[in-house]
C-alpha cells in the first residue's frame, strides 16, 4: 500500500524538476524569492539585535543614574521594568483589526484560556522575580560589575536550554559557560568600589549585590528557556502579534507582582520625598523612569523577536554583546573605576562570548554541507528514478 505512493511522489517530484529546468526564469525567480526571504530574515534578526544592545544599556544606566541622583526605592526601579507595556496596546490593537485571520497553518486544537492564563503568569512572576533582585543587585553594585555578573546569564540560559530544549552542549559552549562563571565569581575578590546608591559601604553589600545579581540573571535565564519552549510546544504561530501578547501579559502580571510589594513594603511613601530631593530635579526625576521605562519595553520586544526567530539562547549571545559596552559607558558617563580585576573580568567574558559565537558557527558551516549532501543525493534520486521512469 505505501510503496506506489512513495513511487508516485517521485514521478511528481521528478516532473516538477524537468519543468523547472525547461523554465529558466521560473528556476531564477525562485531562487530570488528565497534569497530575498533569507536576506529579509537576517535584516530583522539585525534589527532587533541592535535595539536588543542599544536599549539594554540606556535601560541600565538610566537605573543607575535612578539610584545615583537621589532613588532609594528598589521596588520601584523594578517596577519601571514592567510597568511601561501600556504604550503597546495600541499597536496590538491596530493588528488585531488590520490583520485577517489566517487558518491554514493554525493547530485545530488550541490551547485553552486557562493554558494561556498559567502561562502568562508564570512569565509574569520569573520577569517580576529576577526585576527585584537586578534591581537590589545594582543598588549595592557599580553598574559596571553588576553587567559583568549579569553576563553569567548565557551560562544559565545553556544549561537551561539543555534541559529545556535539547540544546547539545559542546566543548566550545562548555569552555564559553566557565570562562563567563570564572569572569563573575573574579568580581567579587576585586577591591571596594564606592556603589551606586551610597547605601552599600562594605563586603556584605556588595555580596548581596553579587548574590541578587547572579540569581537575576538565573531567573532571566529560565525565563528566556521557558519562553522558547513556550513559542515552539504552545504557541504555534510565531507571529509578531504572539510576540506582543506576551509582552503584554507578562509585564501585566510582573507589575501587579511589583505594586503589591511597593505598596505592602511602605517604599510608595517615599516617592513624593524622592521627587523633591532628586539631584537633577523634578522633571529629570519623572523623565529617568519614563525613558527607562520604555527601553525595557522595547528591549523586550526585540529579545522576544530574537527569541521567536532564532531561539532563546542566540537571544542571549546578543546580550552579552552588551558586556564590553555598559561597562565603557559607565566609565564615561559616571566615571567609575575600570580595575584591573574589571579588566580581566571583561576579556574572560568576551573570551567566552566568541567561544559560544564560534560553535554558532561551527554549526552553520555543518548545516550548509548537510543541506548540499542531501540536496545532492535528492538530486542523483530524482535522475535515477526519471531514467527508470522513460525506460
């Protein structure tokens, strides 16, 4: 029963083959279809990795200047991570009323609301959780240090996606997860730094500056694994509109997470205080959260995108790309200290970040010839059985 059915798939494939070659610039079109698609991808990829670096570092130095000029509230710079998704419900609105369902590729079976709602809520509480340790992490730290720690992240996100999403892990991204645990645990013997806020004034702040910063960038790390593998096994439809529904309900679920702790520590009490004792002055006061407020939102959007595209643990790679650059930014923009331990912490985690960058490559190369060797013997098959086929 299956064998003249495979038989006749190949006469099919054979027919549409020969056509192609008697249609030159059907065969030519083609191709430039797909190169187009491929360069339209790579294009979008480029984009969001760019707004991915760009607002990751206004994003964390605005948090700095928060706690620099006067912030004391950890609560709220945490809330300020979540708490902008309102400016895109326009635009998810504008979609849902200009796009047009489409059913072709849609699972009939749907996941149910109640999937959904555990989902985003789930997202909500890990985006929450690993908000308020950052933000503990860089009250007690310069925001040089806490970018360095915070690149131990692409080290979680390994070994979450290992389990996770079946990510192999090689020789190349075994040495690149040292080098970047090697280049956090330095950190913490370097010598006293003056800290952000100028509430930290010893070892123990600074180690629970460290502790918060590692454990933030595990949660962060967890929470970009599970949304992989929430895109592939539950939401089938990559789309930006999916992309911008997660957005959404996770900040939704984080800000209710961190409005709870705002208001149940007492820290809301501070915050007519803080306006008027701000450095820089009232308005700088509201425009440093605004604007930090909206580089988390879009930084999201974009690592989503990377994540939807390519997957979580390439997401990651370009926020370590971020390592060199907070740290150089910092030294501009606050003058802080560039020792000699910060140093070699950054060439470490560089070092591993162009380990992890190589075996990406490493696996491109292979898949190409994989690709070529099958196309190849698709190719002597569909001759063989075309031959066979006029005999």
């Amino acid at each position: 029963m299956g064998e003249p059915q495979v038989e006749k798939q190949h006469n099919i494939s054979f027919e549409e083959e020969a056509q192609a070659n008697k249609e030159p610039d059907n065969y030519m079109a083609n191709n430039l279809t797909s190169w187009r698609a491929k360069y339209k991808r790579w294009l979008e990829i480029g984009f969001h990795s760019i707004m991915v670096l760009i607002c990751l570092s206004v994003a964390t130095l605005l948090g700095e200047l928060y706690y620099k000029e006067g912030g004391k509230s950890t609560w709220m710079n945490s809330l300020i991570q979540t708490v902008g998704f309102p400016v895109l419900l326009p635009i998810i609105f504008m979609k849902n009323k200009g796009s047009q369902v489409d059913t072709r590729h849609s699972n009939n079976k749907n996941p149910s609301v109640w999937m959904f709602l555990f989902v985003y809520v789930f997202l909500g509480f890990l985006l929450g959780g690993s908000s308020m340790l950052n933000a503990v992490g860089l009250l007690h730290l310069p925001v040089s240090t806490f970018s360095l720690i915070s690149a131990s992240q692409l080290g979680f996100n390994t070994l979450f996606s290992y389990f996770l999403n079946a990510q192999k892990i090689t020789a190349y991204i075994a040495n690149s997860i040292i080098l970047l645990t090697i280049s956090s645990i330095l950190l913490v013997f370097q010598p006293d730094d003056s800290s952000s806020g100028g509430s930290s004034k010893g070892k123990g702040y600074v180690l629970v500056g460290f502790i918060c910063t590692l454990f933030g960038a595990a949660g962060y790390a967890l929470l970009l694994s599970s949304t992989e593998r929430i895109f592939r096994n539950i939401m089938k439809k990559r789309t930006m509109k999916e992309v911008m529904n997660v957005v959404i309900w996770q900040s939704f679920f984080a800000t209710l997470m961190m409005l709870i702790g705002l208001f149940a520590s007492g820290e809301w009490k501070w915050i007519r205080s803080e306006m008027h004792e701000y450095k820089l002055g009232k308005v700088s006061y509201i425009m440093t959260l605004v604007w930090n407020a909206l580089s988390w939102q879009i930084y999201t959007i974009g690592l989503l995108s990377l994540i939807m595209k390519v997957s979580a643990l390439f997401a990651n790679v370009i926020t370590t790309l971020s390592v060199p650059l907070i740290p150089v930014l910092a030294v501009i923009v606050f003058h802080e200290k560039m020792s000699g331990v910060k140093v070699v912490s950054m060439i470490l985690a560089i070092w591993g970040f162009l380990s992890y960058g190589y075996q990406q490559y490493l696996d491109e190369i292979n898949l190409k010839a994989d690709l070529s060797k099958a196309k190849e013997e698709s190719e002597v098959s569909l001759v063989e059985r075309g031959l066979n086929h006029r005999a």
